[in-house]
C-alpha cells in the first residue's frame, strides 16, 4: 500500500434523475441495436454482491436501483452478502471468487470501503484490479448534537474543543465521518475525539442521552431522530436537505475551510478484467444506467422503497474514481487515528 497517491478533491456532480416518460426510453435506438448484439447481453440475471448485511442501507440503495434498471436490461438480479472486516470480506470474496464476465458486479459504499481499503491491506489493489463505474446514491457526513445541548452552533464546539477535550460518538472509527471531524480538529485546534460505539443506534443513543458531546455520522440515517438533534453541520457542497436538518450549513461555508464532500457514496463496480475482456458488455451496462437516470424510473422506485429520492446522484467513472483516490488519501493521512484499539 502506497502513500503517493496525489490528493483530488471530489465535486458533487449531482445530476438528479429527470421525471421524463419510461416509455420512450424502452425504446431508445440504443436498447433497439442492442436486441440484436451478437452475444445478447445480459441474458440472464445479474449478479450483485454486497460486502455488508443484507437489509441495511446499501442493500435497500441497491435494490431501489436494481427496481428501475432492471427494464432497461430485460434482467434480473440476484443478490448474495458477505459481511466483516468493514467490507473487506465481500471485496475478496468478489475479487477471488466470482468471474469476471460484466455478470457479476459488486454493490458497496466507496468512502468506507476505501478506508477499509486503506487501512486493512487487502489481497487486491484499486484501480488495477476493480473499478467503480456508476455511483447512484450519496449519503452525506454530518454532525448533530442533541436537542438539549448547550452548544448551539459549530463555532460553539469548536470553542469548547479549544478548552477541553470534545467527545464525538460514532458507528466506528474507519469511516467518513470520522475523518471530517479529524479535518475539523486539524484545521481548528480543537481536541476532538471519536468514540466508537459498534453502531449506528449505539452511537446516536449517546449522543442524545448527553453520554459525549456530540455525534459524527451521515445525515439519513440521522433522520429517524432529527426532532430530538440539532444539526450542526454537513461536509458537502451544499445542504441537500436544509428543510430535515435545521438549515445546517457546510463546514466549508462557515470556517472558510476547504474541506473534500465526505460521503458514503453507493456504487457499482466491476472487475477489471470484465471491463478488458468484454468492452461491449461494460458499454451497455453504462448505457442502461444513463437511460435509468433518465427515465424517471429511479426516483418512483425510491419512493416505492420508503426512502428519500433526495440522495439519489449520478456519477460516473470518473467521479467515482476522484472520489475513492480521494479516500485512500485521507485513510494514509489518519491512519493512526481511524484503526480501532
């Protein structure tokens, strides 16, 4: 694992899915060509394997997906989990035991699962052996406290950090936001501490019961408690849902910092070698996500899934690649800080 990876600050690049009509779509030129490939791919259900529990956030992200993409590939899908070690089990599993035919593709966070990447030395290497090609869903970091507090605005926390040690509870240490409350520390000089709880229910329930001082998480799953909390905070480009979380600002708006989006961001990735081996195959999977986007379909199938349409993102390749790069620096920068004891 190497250190030398150049620091690229990730833009949002948020394209949100545009309410157009299904039924044109179903009948693009490019789905008509497509009928007569000569391999005729995908005939038969896709393969996603997952590298956490099945029913948790990724899981319902990807199915909401899968619900709308699935028209435009005349597939299926079927799904298979390989919790443990932060996602490292699911990685190695996929990379060592699936075939690398654009039918089997891998479903996960890219801002955790890079830090665990980071952090863990696994038995592959990014980019050289996978790459993330189309990330649909981003849940963004934040920092809340709860409703009774004292402290009332970021400004105040870090005011107090600078007098005495700050608690922050948090699911566990590698993870996003994690390291935006090491960037805030750092840029400040507030003495900020982490406190793993094991979980995402553990650690919000101490920061409501005032056990620390506040909680660092990603802000929906902060939702099902946002009339107990004040948000204090959001480490993006914006506020995606200021009406949900009490018109929090970003970090970068209020200290004038420059601070990278901090992001789970949920995306498909593919081998390496799939993309080698069968380019024409990696070009309809592409294609089919577009024409998804477009349809319209992805919004209705969020909504039919009980979850909020306001994080649904397109990004491509590109963006996707800036945005892990951008995460196995940070994990080298505080590798010390985010390996648990």
């Amino acid at each position: 694992m190497t250190t030398t990876h150049r620091k690229l600050i990730s833009r949002r690049g948020l394209m949100k899915t545009a309410a157009l009509g299904g039924a044109s779509t179903l009948f693009a030129p490019s789905l008509i060509g497509r009928a007569f490939a000569q391999d005729s791919f995908p005939s038969r259900a896709l393969q996603v394997l997952i590298p956490i529990s099945e029913g948790g956030g990724v899981d319902r992200s990807a199915r909401a997906f899968n619900a709308a993409w699935g028209p435009s590939l005349g597939v299926g899908f079927e799904y298979s989990y390989f919790p443990g070690a932060s996602g490292q089990v699911g990685y190695e599993t996929y990379m060592g035991r699936r075939d690398a035919d654009a039918y089997n593709l891998l479903f996960g966070a890219i801002g955790p699962e890079m830090i665990m990447y980071a952090t863990q030395n696994p038995g592959y290497t990014f980019p050289d052996d996978y790459v993330y090609f189309a990330g649909v869903n981003a849940d963004d970091s934040v920092i809340w406290v709860a409703e009774n507090s004292p402290f009332q605005t970021l400004e105040d926390l870090i005011e107090e950090g600078q007098s005495r040690r700050v608690n922050f509870s948090g699911s566990r240490l590698p993870h996003p936001s994690s390291i935006a409350v090491f960037l805030l520390a750092e840029a400040t000089g507030a003495n900020f501490n982490v406190v793993p709880y094991g979980g995402g229910n553990a650690a919000r329930s101490a920061a409501i019961t005032g056990e620390v001082d506040a909680c660092c998480t990603f802000m929906s799953s902060s939702l099902s408690v946002a009339d107990q909390v004040r948000f204090l905070t959001v480490f993006q480009d914006e506020n995606q849902i200021p009406h949900l979380t009490d018109d929090a600002r970003p970090a970068n708006d209020i200290l004038g910092t420059d601070f990278p989006a901090l992001d789970g961001l949920r995306a498909y990735a593919i081998h390496r070698a799939a993309i080698e081996a069968h380019p024409e195959r990696y070009q309809i999977l592409k294609d089919t996500i577009a024409e998804t986007m477009e349809s319209g379909r992805y919004e209705e199938a969020t909504v039919a899934a009980g979850l909020s349409p306001d994080f649904n993102v397109f990004r491509n390749e590109e963006e996707c690649t800036r945005s892990a790069m951008q995460f196995i620096e940070l994990a080298n920068r505080f590798e010390h800080l985010l390996r648990d004891a």
